[in-house]
C-alpha cells in the first residue's frame, strides 16, 4: 500500500496531490484544483482548470462571474495521474463536498467543512470510511455544542411574541446559513414574506433556481419603513451594526452563527438574540465521526486544531495539525 | 432554575434599560416566594457563600474534564464559569431536574469547604447548561448583567406598583429573600417595622440652579463638597455607613463607623484630609484611593484619614427629624455633632451672605481643593425622599473648558450601536506630539451626533476592531469639572466628567490647547 505521506502533501496554502498535479482548496489560484465547496475561504477565483459539484460551480460563477469547471455529482469521480477522485455530500451548505482520493490501495477523505445535523438545504453527511481522514475542527473544543435548531428559531418567535412592534434582524452569513436560517422558519409555520438586504439576494435565488425553495422574499430597501414592524429580516452579520439598519422599525438584532454559544461573543457584537445556528461540526460531531469512520490517521486543516489535536491524543488516535492558512474564523460559523 | 437562567440570559443580551426593568419585574410577579427573592439578592450582588470559590469550581472542572481541553476552552471562552457551565458533560441517560433557586440556595449556604466540590457537582449534574451558568454564578458572584441596586428597586417598584422611596427603605430593612417586602408590596400589607435596623433612608436630592436670582431670605446657602455623599447610621447598637445608591461601603471606612457611637442618622460628605491641605480637605483625587475597596490597611488609614461634613441630620436619638423644616434640623444638627468624634465628624458651615451679587463672587472666586460649588437649600423645606422640584438646589463652580483634538472615536451602545458616539481626544505637547487627555460620549445633539459620525467615517485612517483611528484634524472643546494627575495615562492627566461642548469646526488643529495649559488646572 501507498503511504499518504508520500502522495499527499499539505501546504499552508491547501492540500496538494502530487501524482495527480491537483490542490484541494488552494488559497491562491492554481492550474488544477477541487473545489469542495462555494465560501470564499475555499473556493478562490481564478484557477485554471475546477472539478466541483455542479452546485458549487454555480456559487462560484455568482462569486467571480465564471462557472467554467468539471461538474462532479455526488458519489461520482474522476482520475488524474492514477488517482481516483469522488466526491461525497458533506452537509455543509448546498453543493459542499467531501473528496475522496484512492491511490495505490489507500483511501483519503477532505472534509472541507462539513456537519451532520438534518439541513433542510442541502444533501445529508455522507460517512466515508478512509485510512486518512483530513478534517477541519473549527469548533474543536468541547465547550461548542450546537442546541437542536428549533429551539434557537423558536427564540425568535417568543421574541415577536413579546414586541410585535419591533423588526427582528438576524445576521446571516449570505451562503448557505442565510437559506438555512429562513427554511427552518418556513418549516416552523412562518409564512409570512421574509425580508433581505440585498446583499443576500442573489445567493437566494440561485438557491430557488437550484431546487431550494425559499417562500416569498422581499428586498428591505422596496418596503416603507413602518411595514416591517414584526417582520424578520435576513441581512450579513456586517449590516447589523451598520448604518442600513437605521431604516429599520425598532430593530432587535440576532445573529445565528456557532459563535453565539460563548455569551461574550455575542454581547462583544452587540447581539440581543444569539442564535446558536452553525453549518460546522460540533465537538461532538467531530469527535463522533473520527470515532465512526476510526481512520488510522486524523490531520487537522484549521480551526481550533489543539483542542481536536488533544482529544485524539487522549484516545490514542494518531493525528496532525496542518496549519492552513486563510480558513478564517470568521461569520461562517 | 431555569426560569432564573432565562432571565440571567436575557438580561445579558439586552441593553435597553427597559427592556431590563420589564424583563425582571416580569420575573418577579411570575415567580413565587423564596426563589424571587434570592433572585433579587443575586442580581443585586448581596449573597455570599464563603465556602464556594472561583478556585473551587475550576478544580471541579478538572476531575470531568482532561485539564488541557479545559484550559484551551477556558484560554477560548474568557471566563472560568462561562467555560464550566458550557463544557460540564451531560450524562445522556440522565434525566435533568430543575432544582429551584431556594433548593440552590440552601444546598450552597450549607456547604463547607471541604463538601463544596461534591454539591456543586451534584447540582451541576442536575441542569442544562445556561441553569448552570446561572448557577456558578449564584454560587461565586459577579453576575455581571448590569443591573444596579437602583435599576433592581426600579423594577421592583414597576413589577407592583408601588413607590420607590418605599421600595428603597424598606429594602434596605430586610435580608434576602425579602418575603416580608414581597407581601407587602403585592398584597398591600402591614410595613415590616424597622424602627431598630440600621438601614437606609433615601437621600433628599438637588437639582442644579439655571435661574438668575434667589431670595436668599428664603433659602440658606452652604458649600457644595467634591467628595462622595454618605448618610451614617447607628441604630439598635449597629452602625452603618451607606453610598449615594444605598450601598453598604462600611468596610472601606472602619474609621468612620467606629467613630461614629451615638443614636441617630446623618446626612454628609465624605471627604479624607490631605497633607498638601494641612489636614484640611483634600480633593476627590485623595479620596478615590480609598473608594472601592473591600478592605482597608492601617497604612490607608493613616496616609487618607477620612472623615464626614455633615450636613443634615435626619433621626436624632428616637426622634424622626425629617418632617421638620431645614432650619429645625440644622438646630438639632448644631447641638449634635459637637459630640461626636471631632477627627471623624465636622459641621458644614452656612455661608453667610445676604445679596445674591456676593454669593455669585464667592462661588466664582471659591478655588478650594473639595469645593465644586454652593448648595441652596430652601429653610422651610422638610427632608424630602429623591429630587423633588423647589426644594434644594446645586450651583457648581462654572466647568472647565479646553480646546482638544479628536483622535479615536468606537461605536457606542444598544441605540447607538451604528454610531461612532465615543471620542478619544488629545492635546499637544511641547514637542508637538498629541496625547490622549482623556474620553467623552456626552454633551452633543443628536444632530451633532449625526455629524461627529459621519466626520469620523470619512476620516478614519486605521480601524481596531470597534475603535477607529481618525485624521488629527478635529478641534472638539471639551468641558469638565475638574482635572487630576493620573498614572493610568501617558499625558499624566484624567478629567472629572469630561463633555464635549462645542464642536470647534472653525479653529485648526494646531491651535488646539497644550497639555502644559491643562496641567495649570489642576486644583
Ligand atoms: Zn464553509
Ligand atoms: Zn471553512
């Protein structure tokens, strides 16, 4: 058998597989890239060939106006260099995928990021067993456990219940949370139109058109002021402090992101309704899928990699951070 | 728990005032007896539980959780019992219970130091996790939820509709959970008598003096002291000293309560000498060395020797002065303090002048370390709960002014949030280098507002998370009462209560004022 190490190589600007000539979410722009899923942290602009799902290469002709690439579905593969390429689903947000490489008898699997709790949005986690499981830990420390989401949207209806005046915003990151947020509302009964600043637009409907569907949407800036009084207004977590949100009727700020778990946090950014809403993998989540799939490996793409470094310390499993650079923390969580 | 949890939570997470006060007094005409009113204590930061210590609740966290994964989420989250509540595994076969407050209460009040571990575990077991951040604490202190002692009897007094002033005195009354003080107010009950606990009686308060003239036939005028105002109370054999909002700050001035022996309750400022002033005294600068603490050394003691001006009296052995008009109490007053200890205890002189035109002199003129002004005080007034229209009022000494100019400016809170409302500003010194001389987010319209935003979004040259760096190029003239030297900044000053006054969109940056001028300020 092959020994990853010697085909698989991780730089801080992504992972690069040699035999194949091909990088997996490269921070820069490369000849030959995968792509495992549309937000700007991994998939960059101007790469000269791109395998990726049909769905992320439609985020990413939204994003840099071109969709040139090599559609992939789900399940299905190509082979470069004498490695066998597929991707699987990986729950994350619509189009995000895991790839998984077969090389002289030895099987890899990026997750880029992924989670495993039901998403109305997009295809379930697929598990894939693997010898070497390249993983992201954005929230790899225990005290980051996501609460089931209907307790987090129903905050927002007891919050409209007690001031039916007020206009509820919620800070949404514009790929992939934003859609999330509002089909859990749909799914909860509200149907009523929701309203979005416009840098949300164009994601949501391209979200309809791939089959995602939303119920009615209302740009914020078409409706007078006074008729927002009890709506729920969808804007990128940015707006919520920002001068747009003046034109809002008492605005109550919520902002749904892993990050609102840890109450400084959300007070450091002024939000009044935490929404504990993430589209990664929790502690239990990622310390649960390495225990599923129990590769031989574990490496650590980025996020808090010395919590999810330490757990497999303590369970013996052998693992290594990569220290990728440009995987931000940031309003993707 | 989880009621109390919620409420915790919410609070937290609002900044609106009222929205705070409708939270809690909603809380408290939902919630039923002893658990609302441990609920108020904890808010208001009047439970202790000795045995239970921050350290305690670390070394907890240690015997669930690997000491290294604490330590990353602890290094993550900030703070020891935010990471605890959020980190405590949860037994998924466990059924979680959801103890009351009281139940809380009584299992930490009947802890040791050496059981401690065990019942807070227990407990920690029993909950999900925002009752547990709740929990820890109750069990700790230090709610942080910015709710004061007055922002909590406010909400009291909303959630029942009754006065505050009852609120506040009887509060003062009683101990935690305050049942007495509940059926009181929500079924219209006998008052708890207090006639022999030491508590606190509400300050009779001013309003400040915009008219030209005043008939000082009419009214007595006396200086207004720089220091912190404190009512002295010894009744029943117990003596306590208590701050302008009702706060129990007898064990930063033992001085003062131990001197303080005969019967009654008194009304003053406190002030502490200074060597500078030849032991007469010293400016409010002095006295914040001793503020804020919860212990005081003899050294303190020693170098800030503090003491009361009275000037009021309002119970006077048994007898209830405060129905009586202003010049019947200074009499009573007059005959009081001279039997007190005389290191600890001075009169308040009235001043004597008679035309209004000389009063305004000496007010000008009046340059004293712990003088900020005169005080009006009508002689036929009664001690009157709170600031009531009339009565009494307060002429500060005119402000400072100083033309600085703006440096940093941050977004500011809850309505201001989309504002940059708090400004940083400077002066120059000899070398031509501004230095911050201190920070203002009052003062301006909210037209002015609107501009100073906009100034600073156009002008903004760095950014640090919330707080912007703008162009050198704005002259703001900036009022204060006083100015001090300090330590904390590089310029070597702090301004008392700086506003911004005026902003001077005239006058060029370069001649905004040199740090040297503000340092002949000082007093
Ligand atoms: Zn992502
Ligand atoms: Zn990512």
């Amino acid at each position: 058998m092959a020994k990853a190490k010697h085909w698989i190589e991780p730089h801080p600007q992504g992972v690069y597989v040699r035999p194949a000539d091909i990088w997996i979410d490269p921070s820069g722009a490369k000849q030959h890239a995968v792509v495992t899923h549309g937000h700007a942290d991994h998939a960059r602009g101007g790469h000269g060939e791109v395998w990726a799902t049909p769905e992320t290469l439609a985020i990413m002709g939204l994003r840099y106006g071109t969709d040139a690439g090599t559609p992939v579905a789900y399940g299905e593969g190509f082979e470069r260099g004498g490695v066998r390429f597929s991707l699987h689903s990986a729950g994350h947000v619509l189009g995000s995928a895991q790839v998984l490489m077969e090389y002289q008898g030895e099987r890899v699997v990026v997750t880029g990021d992924f989670k495993r709790r039901p998403d109305p949005t997009c295809a379930p986690f697929e598990p894939v067993p693997c010898d070497i499981f390249i993983t992201e830990a954005t929230f790899g420390l225990p005290v980051f456990r996501h609460p089931p989401i209907a307790g987090e949207i129903a905050k927002i209806f007891a919050r409209l219940e007690t001031e039916p005046d007020s206009s509820i915003l919620i800070g949404a990151y514009a790929l992939g949370k934003a859609q999330r947020v509002i089909a859990e509302l749909r799914r909860a009964g509200w149907d009523k139109p929701i309203y979005l600043h416009g840098a949300q637009v164009r994601m949501c409907e391209l979200y309809e058109e791939l089959g995602v569907s939303l119920g009615e949407l209302r740009l914020v800036m078409d409706t007078p002021k006074e008729e927002m009084r009890g709506q729920i207004i969808i804007c990128p977590p940015s707006a919520l402090i920002d001068k747009w949100s003046r034109r809002l009727p008492s605005p109550v700020t919520a902002m749904a992101s892993g990050w609102m778990r840890v109450r400084g946090r959300a007070r450091q950014r002024g939000v009044e309704i935490p929404l504990v809403i993430s589209d990664h993998a929790d502690w239990d989540e990622l310390t649960g899928t390495i225990r599923e799939l129990a590769p031989k490996e574990t490496w650590i793409t980025h996020g808090s990699e010395d919590g999810l470094l330490r757990w497999c310390e303590l369970h013996q499993i052998r693992a290594r951070a990569l220290a990728m650079i440009g995987r931000e923390d940031g309003d993707d969580g | 728990m989880r009621r109390f949890a919620a409420l915790i939570d919410s609070l937290i997470y609002t900044r609106s005032r009222n929205a705070k006060l409708a939270a809690i007094s909603t809380y408290l005409r939902e919630t039923p007896d002893p658990d609302r009113g441990w609920a108020l204590a904890a808010l208001t930061d009047s439970l202790d539980f000795p045995a239970v210590k921050s350290s305690t609740i670390r070394n907890l966290a240690g015997t669930r959780i690997d000491p290294e994964l604490f330590r990353l989420s602890r290094h993550h989250v900030g703070d020891t019992a935010e990471t605890v509540a959020l980190i405590w595994p949860e037994a998924p076969d466990r059924e979680q219970s959801d103890p009351t407050v009281d139940e809380v209460v009584q299992a930490l009040s009947s802890t040791t130091r050496a059981t401690a571990p065990d019942i807070v575990a227990s407990l920690l077991d029993s909950m999900d996790s925002n009752s547990r951040y709740a929990l820890l604490k109750l069990a700790v202190g230090g709610m942080r939820v910015g709710v004061s002692a007055r922002l909590a009897k406010t909400a009291f007094a909303q959630a029942f509709a009754v006065p505050l002033d009852d609120v506040e005195e009887l509060w003062h009354a009683l101990d935690p959970p305050y049942v007495a003080l509940f059926r009181w107010a929500e079924e219209g009950g006998k008052r708890p008598d207090l006639s022999t606990t030491p508590f606190f009686r509400p300050f009779m308060l001013s309003h400040p003096f915009e008219g030209d003239s005043l008939d000082l036939g009419a009214y007595a005028v006396e200086w207004k002291w720089d220091g912190i105002r404190v009512q002295a109370v010894h009744l029943g054999g117990e003596t306590r000293l208590y701050s302008r909002g009702g706060d129990d700050i007898s064990a930063a001035f033992p001085d003062v309560v131990e001197a303080f022996d005969r019967a009654g309750v008194i009304d003053g400022e406190l002030l502490v000498r200074g060597t500078d002033q030849g032991g007469e005294a010293a400016s409010f600068n002095a006295l914040q060395k001793r503020l804020g603490r919860k212990t005081v050394s003899k050294k303190m003691r020693q170098e800030f020797p503090a003491f009361v001006r009275v000037y009021d009296l309002l119970i006077d052995g048994e007898d209830d002065l405060r129905l009586l008009p202003w010049h019947e109490r200074r009499q009573r007053l007059e005959a009081f303090v001279p039997t007190l200890n005389r290191d600890h205890f001075d009169l308040s002189a009235v001043i004597d002048v008679d035309d209004f035109a000389a009063l305004e002199t000496m007010r000008a003129g009046a340059r004293d370390a712990a003088i900020e002004g005169v005080m009006l005080k009508r002689r036929e007034s009664p001690y009157l709960a709170g600031r009531v229209t009339g009565h009494w009022y307060k002429w500060k000494r005119d402000p400072l002014n100083a033309d600085c100019v703006m440096m940093y400016a941050q977004r500011g809170n809850g309505r201001r949030a989309s504002f940059y409302s708090d400004y940083t500003f400077g002066c120059w010194t000899e070398d031509g280098e501004l230095l911050p001389v201190g920070k203002a987010y009052s003062g301006f319209t909210d037209e002015e507002l609107k501009w100073l935003d906009r100034f600073v979004r156009q002008n903004t040259l760095n950014r640090f998370g919330p707080v912007r760096e703008v162009a050198k190029s704005l002259v703001l003239e900036v009022a204060f009462d006083s100015i001090h030297d300090s330590k904390r900044h590089k310029s070597g000053l702090a301004m008392r209560f700086p506003r911004i006054h005026r902003i001077r969109k005239d006058k060029p940056a370069e001649e905004a004022d040199r740090i040297a001028t503000l340092r002949g300020m000082i007093s």
